[in-house]
C-alpha cells in the first residue's frame, strides 16, 4: 500500500485540474445561462431539461461519447484532458443551473420593486440586489457539483487522462486492494474537504460573514494550488508517456519499459486502463510515447481486417499500415503470443468431451459464455462465433480478472481466456483448439508515437527487449500478480521478469 500512496501526489494533482477545470467552466457557462432562464421562462425549461438529460447518461458512457464526437470535429484531441473536461463541465451544469434559476425565479417580488423603483439598471438590480440574494442557493449548488464531479473524474482514466482512478482501475484489474482503498480515499477525501470549504464559504454567503467567505475561499485555492504542486515539479526534463491497456500484463509491460527508460535517464509517467482503440489513438495522436499492443487486435479493430494469415505476415503488414497512416513505428515483437483462447474448466471439457470449438459448437447451446468487457463487440468474436457457428445459452461481460473468477465458481462454462495468463495453468483450464483459424495472431509488439520513431536514443534503451521474453516467462510474471497469495504488484513482477530474461546487450530492431 505505500507504494500506492506514492502515486497519489501526481494523480491527485492531474484529478484536481481536470474536476476544477470542469468546475469553473461549469460555473462559467452555469451563470449566464441562469440569469438569462431566469428572465425567460422558455429559455429555461430548454435549459433545465438538457442539463437534466445530461444527467441521465452515465459519466462513463458521457466520456466516451466525446471520443467520436472530438474525431468527427477533427483538429482537437480526441483523447486525454479535453474529452474529460468537456464531459465533467457537462456534469456539473445541473445542479448551478438549477439552484440559481431557482433562487433568480424566487426573490420577493417586493425587493425587485424596490430596485426598480430606485432607480436601479437591470445590471444594477441583478449586481446589488440579486446576486447577494441568491448567492447562498448558487454556492449550495456548487458544493453539490464540486462533489459530482470529483466523483466523476475517477473515470477519465478510461479516455487517457490521468486521475485518482488510475490507482482504482488497477487495483480491480490486479485485485490489489491496496491500489483500490487508497485511490477511493484519496478522491473521498478531496471531495469532503472541498465540500467543507465550500460549505464554510456557504454559510457565510448566508450569514452576509464576507471575512467568513473570503477566508474560505482563499483556502480552497491555497490548497488547490498546494495540491497542483506536483504538476510544476515534474515540469521540464524529458518525461516519457508510457501507456498501458487495463490488465495485468500491460502492467507488467509498462513497468518493465519504464524501469528501462528510467535507467536511461528518461523521467516516466504511465497512462493506465485504457482501452484498445483510446490506447493506440493516444500513440497516433503524441499523448503516449510507447506501448505493447498485439498484432492480432490492430489487424483486426483498427484496420478492419477479416482475413487470417500467418503470424509473422499479420506483424509486418500491421507494422506497413501503422507507420503509412499513423506515422507509428513498430520496433518488432517482443518474443511472446497473447492470443484469445477459449477456455474451460478442464473436468467440464472432459465430461462433455469437448477438445476444439468445433466440439463446443454442439454444446453451446447448453453452456455460459463468460467474456472480457469488450470482446463480444470485437470483430474476433465475430469471426469465431460464425465460423464455427457458437450459440450461448447467455453471453456476460465481466471485468477481466471476474472472468476467470467466473469459471472458477461455475457462474461461467466458457470463457476467452488470453493464452499468456498464468491462470490457465494454475486453475486447470483445457485450451480448446481452433481447427479452423478463426483467430488470428497476436504477437506482442512494441509502438512509438511518431515524435519518438526516430528517436536513438529512445529506441536503443528498448530494443534489448525485442524478442526477449518468452511465453512462459510472461505467463509467471502475470501469475505473480494475479495469483490469491503472496501477490506481487506488477512493478515487482517487472523486476521479476527483467531478472528472468537476464542481462541483454543492446541490440537495435529495425521496423
């Protein structure tokens, strides 16, 4: 666990300029629209009625929305800190909006005449008669934004922007704990310290305590500012984005890229959880400088690619269309296959004799699919399902690490399992075999961002991994982290894996 408190000074700072960005555009945008509802009763059931629907989208689903939204645009960042603030301001509109158009629509009537009758401008009247009036209402509204979002932000890890969940999505994905109480404490406590400086600048909005609100205020932004401080710590220098996909694996993997890069003087940071098509389009686009995907996932989602040809000719011809289109160089493979293998408890496969997808076609029907969160939208299981014509009884998603907890209790018959998991030793799975080559292959390679293709220096403190790790070395280094017992967290297993493949001399692949 201390090992996780040590991420949490830079992810806390990357969590509160993202929530507080948000925030502020939120009361930014909130504010105006507010005042003009106010006046207008049509303007403000439009209003009211979007900020209400934006509601009901789950944050999640609101995040990735701006994903495609952002490409169609073009020109922008589709990934990292704009898609996340943008969705988080969307977030935050609600609850501002509605207290202050609430508050504006129910001043006593005698004190606006009052105003009126004083001579007062429309700007005057709304400065020095209503703003102090409602005041107490918006910022009530703003605490409760304030806590939406924070809570929020946790899953701008999912788009590439860093935050305190980064520490959650791991701790689930390696069922380290640890990872997952510190990351929760963290933003739970952020939120009820803001919310207790806004409810102390609340109250003293309402008890007309101007020292009360300033000193309030002020802290607040002293310690914004204070928990910012990490941000303009790591400024300057060669810092390097290192990204990594949402299971134990990628973990390891960019553990064991950063410890390289680290020792060639390079300062690291990590980009974790993402997901296939948000990993390789943060690469294309410079938010992440390098990461491990496998041929067979880009050969398949991103060039859409339904045919299934040799190993080596997936790996090349990815290799071609990456740096054509992308300008992302592939360095070349890392030595291992990481490729989806459909497995089941190895007594069920005995007693129903199923040995190959064509046997477990024939029970299907019968049986459970237990799947990864995104593999039942992927063209692979497309393929697989009409090529040997696999009807479940149910198909469910579960997070990867659930999966294999899954068939091990029964709730699952079959799952996809990934043939470089230590799991499928140590619970007894049986493999079954894919006569038919449905699936293609997935070599673990290794991709530059563009800014870093021709990067000497870069590439010479990586090439000594290509081609280096064996399955079976990989398959312990995952199982070292997933296992029950004496868990390791993927650092160490890192430093496991780089003992196990032993001293390398710098040998430089080509593309």
């Amino acid at each position: 666990m201390s090992s996780a408190f040590d991420r949490v000074p830079e992810l806390l700072a990357a969590h509160v300029l993202l929530a507080f960005s948000a925030l502020g555009l939120g009361i930014a945008i909130a504010l105006p629209l507010a005042v003009a509802s106010a006046r207008r009763p049509a303007l403000a059931r439009v209003t009211l009625g979007l900020a209400s629907l934006v509601q009901t989208i789950p944050a999640l689903a609101l995040l990735a929305l701006f994903y495609p939204a952002l490409l169609w645009i073009g020109g922008l960042p589709a990934l990292g800190f704009l898609p996340a603030l943008l969705a988080l301001t969307l977030y935050a509109l609600l609850p501002i909006l509605r207290n202050a158009v609430t508050g504006l629509n129910h001043l006593d009537p005698a004190v606006i005449e009052a105003a009126d009758a004083s001579g007062m401008t429309p700007r005057q009247r709304l400065l020095l008669v209503e703003a102090p009036l409602v005041l107490p209402m918006v910022m009530a509204g703003i605490r409760t934004a304030a806590v939406w979002t924070i809570g929020a932000a946790t899953l701008s890890t999912t788009v590439g922007a860093p935050s305190l969940g980064d520490l959650i999505f791991a701790g689930l994905q390696t069922q380290n704990w640890g990872l997952v109480v510190v990351g929760c404490i963290a933003s739970a406590g952020l939120a009820l310290g803001v919310d207790l400086l806004l409810a102390s600048a609340e109250a003293g909005a309402r008890h007309r305590r101007r020292w009360q609100l300033a000193a309030s205020l002020a802290a607040l932004v002293a310690a914004l500012l204070l928990a910012l401080a990490p941000l303009f710590a790591r400024a300057g220098g060669d810092t390097v984005t290192i990204g990594a996909k949402g299971f134990s694996e990628q973990y390891i993997l960019a553990r064991l890229i950063g410890d390289r890069l680290e020792d060639a003087g390079y300062t690291v940071r990590y980009r974790e959880g993402l997901g296939s098509a948000v990993a390789f389009g943060a690469l294309a686009g410079g938010d992440i400088d390098v990461y491990v995907d496998y041929s067979g996932t880009i050969w398949t989602n991103q060039m859409q690619r339904g045919d299934v040809p040799p190993r080596a000719a997936i790996v090349s011809g990815v290799a071609r269309w990456a740096r054509d289109t992308h300008g992302v160089a592939l360095m070349g493979t890392l030595g291992f296959e990481n490729a989806y293998a459909f497995a089941m408890r190895d007594d069920a496969a005995a007693r129903l004799g199923i040995v190959t997808l064509a046997d477990l076609a024939a029970a299907a029907p019968g049986l459970r699919l237990g799947t990864d969160v995104e593999f039942l939208e992927r063209p692979e299981w497309r393929a697989v399902r009409d090529g040997y014509g696999l009807r479940f009884a149910s198909q469910t998603p579960y997070h990867p690490t659930f999966m294999y907890r899954a068939l091990a209790s029964g709730a699952a018959d079959v799952i996809p399992a990934f043939s470089s998991d230590g799991r499928i030793a140590a619970d007894r799975l049986r493999i079954l075999a894919d006569p038919r080559g449905a699936i293609p292959g997935y070599d673990a390679v290794l991709l530059l961002a563009p800014a870093r293709a021709d990067d000497a220096r870069f590439r010479a403190a990586l090439a000594p991994l290509i081609g280096r790790i064996p399955v079976e070395a990989m398959r312990e280094a995952n199982y070292r982290v997933d296992r029950d017992t004496d868990k390791q967290s993927p650092a160490q297993a890192a430093r496991w894996l780089a003992a196990r493949i032993g001293p390398i001399a710098g040998n430089v692949a080509s593309d």
